[in-house]
C-alpha cells in the first residue's frame, strides 16, 4: 500500500496549481510540449475527489489512446490512494462504445453491435460499388471510405451529404454509396469506428434524457491533447458539458498533428469564444528536456507562421548537443543507430529509454532488422497489427458471427473457411432469400433447404453450417466459459486441423498466433467474471498495440512520430532527416501551405519526446516506393541553430553552402542528389563499427539476409526465432507433452533442413509429424 506523500499540489508549479483549484466553469490550457498539461489534469481529477469531495463517478477524463487513460488511472490512484477506479478515464471511442452498449436500441441497432475495422470497411465498400457498378479504377475504395469518413466527422448525415453536394457528380455517386453503406452497416448491426461517436452524438440529440443522465453523471469534464479533436467530438463534448459547464480542455496547437484524421484546430483556438467565460491558463516551463532540446524544438516551430507565440523555457542545464548524421544509406543509418545503442547501453542506459522515431511505417523494417542483427531487443509499435493477421482475423469473425448472427459480412467471410464446398452462387442465393424475407444469411441458411433452385447437397452443408454456429450459441447460453467455447470453435470448425495438416512453417506460425489469441481469452476471462462474448470482442476492437506497452519490458521502442505523441523518452532517435520523407514528398508537393506547417509541427511533437539526448539521422539514398532515390537533408534539420549540434561547425557549414545556392532543388524536382554538401559533417564512427564504411550499400543487407531471419514479427512481444540447431531433448521411445495433443510417445526423430522433424503418437488424437522447435514437447 503506497501513499504518495507530497500532497496533491506537490511537484505542481503556480499556473499548474491555479489550474487544478479552478474547478467551476470553462477552462482552457493552452501550453506546449512537456509543459505538464496532462500531468496537471492527473492532479486535478485527485484534487477533486480529494479536496472538493466530487464523487469519482463525477469525474471524466478523455485521453488519446487507452494506455494513457490507464496510466493516468494509476497515477490517480497513487495520490488519493483510492477511488481512482472509479473514474472514468478513457478515450473518446472506448467512451462512446460504453455509451452504446447500454442505449444502441434507442437508435435502432442491437447492443451487441459489431465494430468494424478498416478492413470491414474496404469490403463493405468495395461490394457496393461491385452492385452499383462503380470502377474503383476511376473511383476507388479508398476515396469513398476517406469522404466517408470526413462526413461522419462533420456530423453530415448521407441525406444531408446528398443535399450539399447534389451539383457534382463524383459527389453524387458518394452519397449514393455513403447511403448504401450506412444502410448495410445497419442490417449488419454494425458501426465502424467513426460511427462510435456519430451515433453517440445522434443519440444525445434525439434521446434528451440519455443526454440528460450522462450529463449529471459527468459533471467534470476533462479533455487531454484537445487540439487533436475533430468536429464531432469536440460537438459530444458540448453537448455533454452543457449542464454544469465544467468543462477542462488542454492543448497545445503547436501539436496539432492529425488534420488528415479531420482534426480541427480551431477547437482549441475557437474555445475562447465558445466559452467567453473561459479561463485561460498558460504554461511556460517546460519540465522535460534539457535546454538544447528545447531551444532546437522552438527553433523549428518558429518557421510556422499564424501561431500563437508560445515560450517554452527550463531551468535545467543545456544537457548534451544533438547529434546529426547523414549516412549513405538507410541501412547505414540503421546500423549507426544500432551501435549508438550499443554504446548506451555499455554505459548504463536501459533498452527502455530508448526510442526510434520515424515519419513512415515503411522505415521500421530496416531499422527493426538492424535491431535483431544486433542483438537489441526491441518492439516496433503500430506495425504489423497482430489483429490484422488473417487467422486472427477468421477466428475473430467466427466469434463475431457467433456474436452477432445478424452480420453477413462476417458470415462470408467464415462460411467457406476452411473449405465446405460452398462456392459465390450458392452464397447469393442464401442472400437474396435472406432479403427476400427480411432475414440475415444466418437466418436464411439455417432455412437452406426453403431456398429455391439450390441442390440438396449445398443446402444440406449450408444448413450444417448455420447449426454449427448455433451450437456454439448454445453453449455460451448455458454457461460454458468463452475458453472453452474458443477452443472448441477451433476444433469443431476444423480450422485447427486443417493448419495442422497444412503442416508448414507459415501454418505452425498460424497455430501459434492462434494459441496467442487463445491466452488473450483467458486473461480476459480471468480478468473480468462477468464479462461475455460481446465484451471481449469490444476490447479487440479498440486496443491498440500502443496500449500494451509495459515499463516492464526492457525493450527499445520504435514507433511513428504520430504515435509518441504525449509520451517521453530519456533518448531519442528520429530517423530519415531527409526532404521527402520527413517533410513528406506530399506535404512538399501539396497546394496547402499548412501541409507542411503539419509537417513541422510533428518535427515539434517528435523533438519535445526527447529528455536526455537527441539523434537526428538521415540517409543519402534510401528505397521509396520501389525506387532508390536520392534526397537532401532534411529542411527542419536546417531550421536548427547549428550551435545545439555536437559538429557545429560542420553545421555552419552546411547552412552556408545552403544559402549560397540558387535554386532549391527541389524546385526543380531534381530526383538525384549531387552530393553538394559533401561528406565533411559526416558522422566518422568513433568505435569502428562494421559496415560505415562500405561501398555497396547493399553488401550489408544482402549478408543479413542470409543469416536467416526469424519467421515471424513478435506477437506480443514474443519473439518467435526458429532454432535450426538445438537438438532435441527427448529421443524415440521418451513420452513427451504437446500444449495442445497433451501426452504421446515419440515414434521417429528426422534431421530435416531446417529443424528437427518429430512424429508423436498422442494418446488422445493419434499421430502427428511437426517440426520440433514449432512443437516445443516436453519430456513427460
Ligand atoms: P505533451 O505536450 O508532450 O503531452 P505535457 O504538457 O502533457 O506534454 P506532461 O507529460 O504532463 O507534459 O509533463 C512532462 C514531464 O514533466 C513529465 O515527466 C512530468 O512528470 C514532468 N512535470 C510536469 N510538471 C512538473 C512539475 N511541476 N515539476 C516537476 N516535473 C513536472
Ligand atoms: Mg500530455
């Protein structure tokens, strides 16, 4: 039992103190980076519950990602020492998700709505313009889910999209499809993530006493990285906040950084106004990085113009110069990074203190392989999503169907997995007799013998299937726990047997990441009694994998400058300093000169992470979409005194050679570099690393390839390698464990190429042949 013992205004300066006992009416603060925005809602949730006696249930507090909300819970709990709980601190979905399990009816859905990922999206969307004969050559997928989504943003219903923009044809086909989309999502009693918050807010508006309910029960509002709301959301919070009026926001505009995501400034800017009785509260001290971070960090935002003049200072020391390398390529970068790690960690620093940033998701494939090659442990953060996979997704889609029997998108996508035999036609014919009596495919298959002009035999598997869903429905009915449903499912279905058989390498990585799944089952199952299928389910939906990121593991963390937004690091690396990649090629291109003031402002967001050091890299050359290409030092890079640099004069020359030239390259669009800036404030590795040198920048990555890489992205922090040595430690004749056959004797024990190749006759289910690093058995 720890109790924090400073107090609640410990640890908090003057502004910061006014800013948590200003509890009654409007509040904005406005303050930049690591200035203690979130830190002062943190103190200002306990100063309520602690000072003013607000009851917990009172108090919401909206962060951005869901892993902030449970940091801040913790925090809470740690100055109240108790209650915290209570509160409810969470993101703006996983708030509207709350909201609408409890009243969808009210709007026509089921509560046990389905959340559709981008995925579902793309082939909701993608069927409709099939059956409306679109060209998604000339209008693709992609445009209609982004107009979409901007709708949606604006609270623009498709009847009222379909009024606005009746002039314009490609709008027209929008709204057509826009229409038709809402209306499937609906028949499928699904809301994809947008709808979260615009069916809350339709909600609000067309039920006054739900709005009136949440209203009393939110009397404190607080709203954290405020800048990064967009219209709808910054609507759900005036609705919500229009009884008591206590409504907290922060931001800092500087960090605005997700308008392509439809976020508006000017709800931030715009809050004065909203609010004319608002307090505003500025913060100036900035309590997180050393001063040279902080001077090159204003010193690039200062290029952005129409801001409002922020000055952020410290009182700690200078600290250590930043460090900038132009490397040739984006292997040497990758390299030089891993050995600056190195270093750092030789010197006492932990993997965890370390983070690589990027602009691009693209480039943490490199820097990921520099990572296992030497040796580092680390995790790459947004990549590829666990949940993205396509076993995890069929296994999710059959626990969805079994969910929600009345969505035919997840019934497709299961109906023929593993194969039975039922091909498009039959499938259509299940569909058009589901329209026909108002029924789901579900509905229409458990029915397959009615459906005209289908052969018994297709009927008869059709029915088979819908059956088999309902026996699982039945089981969750009576009382079986959601793991044993799970495994049973996996068994039942066939799919697990069909991996097994399948018996490769890529189906044994299927098999584990299923077993991953099966364990995310049981913590949940362990972790909340009461909780169903349905509740499960949401909580897949909405992580991310930001969400699991633990102090505990020791780990480098890499992940997109978009991603570390609110967090900090002792040491930070930002790679791909390069016009072009970061500003991005678009953002330069593009008519809008606030493209690349977004640009810069996520320089700013990316420079204000760092505590301790900052590196700044950048490659000559490196692969962009299929292309090598050439491309100068970043312009930000420029926009740095170079008097914070470690090589100042090499800086200072760089920035003068700049000047004197006459035209900007990039002006030109020249594609390829002249290398006028030399190599003399090229990083010389002080401890000789291997491959700084080389001439082919592709010797190095061609060599790695051939040590063989593990087969598998870590899941969940899991690394996954192959072992091709180990031998195993039980011969023919042992009696070993499997984690899923149980126990068997091991019949035959092969040398492939690979691996060990192992035949186990299993007591329960007979023989099985595996490879024996996949099969991990245990001697028994
Ligand atoms: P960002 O804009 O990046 O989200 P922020 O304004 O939310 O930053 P915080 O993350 O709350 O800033 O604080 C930055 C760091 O400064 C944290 O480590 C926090 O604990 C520390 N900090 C904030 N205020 C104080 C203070 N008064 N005294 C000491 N440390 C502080
Ligand atoms: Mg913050």
């Amino acid at each position: 039992f720890f109790i924090y013992t400073g107090g609640i205004m410990a640890g908090l300066n003057d502004m910061q103190q006014q800013a948590c006992e200003h509890v009654d009416g409007p509040l904005l603060i406005l303050a930049g980076a690591g200035s203690g925005k979130t830190r002062v809602i943190t103190h200002r949730v306990a100063y309520l519950m602690d000072h003013e006696g607000v009851n917990p249930l009172n108090i919401l507090a909206i962060t951005f990602t869901n892993k902030a909300a449970r940091e801040m819970r913790d925090r809470v709990d740690l100055i109240v020492g108790e209650g915290a709980d209570r509160v409810w601190v969470s993101t703006f979905h996983s708030l509207c998700v709350r909201i609408l399990r409890r009243y969808a009816d009210k709007i026509g859905y089921e509560k046990n709505f389905d959340i559709y990922d981008s995925d579902d999206q793309k082939s909701t969307v993608k069927s409709i313009l099939k059956d409306f004969q679109i060209d998604p050559k000339r209008y693709p997928e992609k445009m209609f889910m982004s107009e979409i989504s901007k709708a949606k943003e604006k609270y623009m219903s498709p009847d009222e999209f379909a009024r606005r923009n009746a002039a314009d044809y490609a709008a027209t086909k929008v709204a057509e499809v826009y229409t038709e989309y809402q209306g499937r999502l609906k028949k499928n009693n699904a809301m994809d993530f947008d709808d979260l918050i615009y069916k809350t807010v339709e909600l609000f508006e067309h039920n006054p006493d739900v709005l009136d309910t949440y209203q009393n029960r939110f009397r404190y509002i607080m709203v954290d990285e405020y800048q990064d709301t967009n219209h709808i959301q910054f609507l759900m919070v005036k609705m919500l906040a229009r009884k008591y009026r206590n409504l907290c926001v922060v931001g800092d505009d500087d960090q605005s950084i997700y308008k392509f995501r439809g976020a508006n400034i000017t709800n931030i800017l715009n809050f004065e106004k909203e609010y004319e009785d608002a307090k505003v509260i500025k913060l100036e001290q900035n309590y997180r990085s050393c001063g040279n971070i902080l001077a090159a960090a204003n010193a690039v935002i200062q290029h952005n113009e129409g801001r409002k003049d922020k000055a952020l200072w410290t009182d700690q020391d200078a600290g250590e110069k930043i460090s900038f390398d132009q490397c040739d390529t984006e292997y040497a970068e990758g390299d030089l990074v891993a050995s600056r790690i190195k270093t750092l960690v030789r010197q006492g620093v932990g993997y965890r203190d370390i983070a690589i940033l990027y602009r691009t998701n693209a480039q943490s494939r490199v820097l990921g392989e520099k990572m296992v090659y030497a040796n580092i442990p680390y995790r790459v953060y947004g990549g590829t999503n666990f949940y993205a996979r396509k076993e995890i997704k069929d296994v999710l889609a059959y626990l969805k169907v079994i969910n929600n029997t009345t969505d035919n998108l997840y019934f497709r996508r299961v109906v023929n997995v593993p194969k039975r035999g039922i091909g498009e036609a039959s499938l259509s014919k299940v569909e058009s007799f589901a329209d026909a009596y108002g029924l789901s495919m579900m509905d229409a298959a458990a029915r397959a013998d009615e459906i005209p002009g289908m052969a018994v035999k297709t009927s008869g598997k059709i029915k088979q299937f819908a059956t088999l869903i309902q026996s699982f429905r039945d089981m969750l009915q009576d009382g079986e726990s959601l793991d044993a449903v799970y495994d049973r499912i996996l068994e039942d279905t066939g799919y697990e047997s069909e991996l097994i058989a399948e018996h490769t390498e890529e189906s044994m990585t299927r098999l584990e990441n299923i077993d991953e799944l099966r364990n995310k089952v049981v913590e949940f199952v362990d972790e909340n009694e009461e909780a169903g299928l349905s509740e499960f389910l949401e909580e897949i939906a909405l992580v991310s994998d930001l969400d699991s990121m633990s102090e505990d593991d020791n780990q480098v963390k890499l992940m997109t400058l978009h991603s570390a937004k609110g967090l900090e690091f002792p040491y930070v690396f930002i790679c791909g300093m390069e016009d072009r990649v970061f500003p991005s090629g678009m953002a330069l291109n593009s008519d809008d000169p606030d493209a690349l003031e977004e640009e810069r402002r996520l320089c700013y967001v990316g420079i204000t992470r760092a505590m301790k050091k900052l590196y700044l890299s950048a490659a000559r050359e490196r692969m962009m979409h299929g292309n090598r290409i050439s491309s100068d030092v970043s312009r930000f890079i420029r926009e740095i005194p170079p008097l914070l640099f470690e090589h100042e004069a090499d800086m200072r020359n760089m920035a003068k050679r700049r000047e004197t030239e006459s035209v900007d390259r990039y002006n030109r669009g020249d594609l390829y570099s002249d290398s006028s800036y030399g190599s003399s404030y090229n990083y010389k590795p002080r401890t000789p690393g291997k491959e700084y040198g080389q001439k082919n920048p592709y010797s190095s990555y061609a060599r790695q390839k051939s040590y063989g890489q593990p087969s598998t992205q870590p899941a969940f922090g899991k690394a996954f390698v192959v072992s091709a040595s180990g031998k195993p430690d039980y011969e023919v004749g042992d009696r070993v464990r499997h984690i899923k056959f149980g126990v068997g004797t091991v019949e035959n024990l092969e040398k492939g190429d690979k691996d060990y190749e192992v035949t186990v006759n299993f007591d329960r289910c007979g023989v099985r042949k595996m490879f024996a690093s996949f099969a991990k058995l245990k001697k028994s």
